[in-house]
C-alpha cells in the first residue's frame, strides 16, 4: 500500500497542525496531492487505465475547491501552501 499509517500522519502533522488534525484544509490538500501525485505517475505506467484516471480528474477537482476556500479565509496560508506542495496554479 502506497499510504500508510506514517506517510498520513506525517503529512497531517507537517501541514494540519498535528497527526489528529485530519479535517484541517491545509492537511486535506496535502493528502489530495500526494494522492494526485502517485495516481499521476501509476497513468505514466497504464495510460490505458480509465477508471484511474476518472478518479484523478475528481481529486484534482476536489483539491481545487479546498483551495479555493482557503484562498477566501486566508490568502496568506494559500500563498504559503502553494509553494510548499509545489503546486502551480
């Protein structure tokens, strides 16, 4: 399994605040992009698999909207984000 118990908790304390922080905006895009990331690069490997790619699409869309609210209550913290999860807009 590419998602463990650690790499989620890491990901939540580095970004959320702490590893019991899961609802937290910035701990949810992050887990969204380490998805997107992996799921990119399993369609790197098996282009021809649809059902994957779907579900990209959808996180990517989900990701999107998190973002968007967090750009709304604080831009500052989206700015920040942004750049640390290297995600280019």
């Amino acid at each position: 399994m590419y998602l463990t118990q650690e790499v989620k908790a890491e990901l939540f304390k580095k970004h959320g605040g702490s590893e019991t922080n899961t609802g937290s905006t910035e701990g949810q895009i992050a887990l969204f992009t380490y998805r997107i990331n992996h799921l990119t690069e399993h369609l790197k490997r098996n282009h021809k698999d649809f059902n994957t790619e779907r579900s990209l699409v959808r996180l990517v869309g989900k990701r999107r909207s998190l973002l968007d609210y967090l750009k709304k209550k604080d831009i500052e913290k989206y700015r920040e984000l942004i750049k640390e999860l290297n995600i280019r807009k």
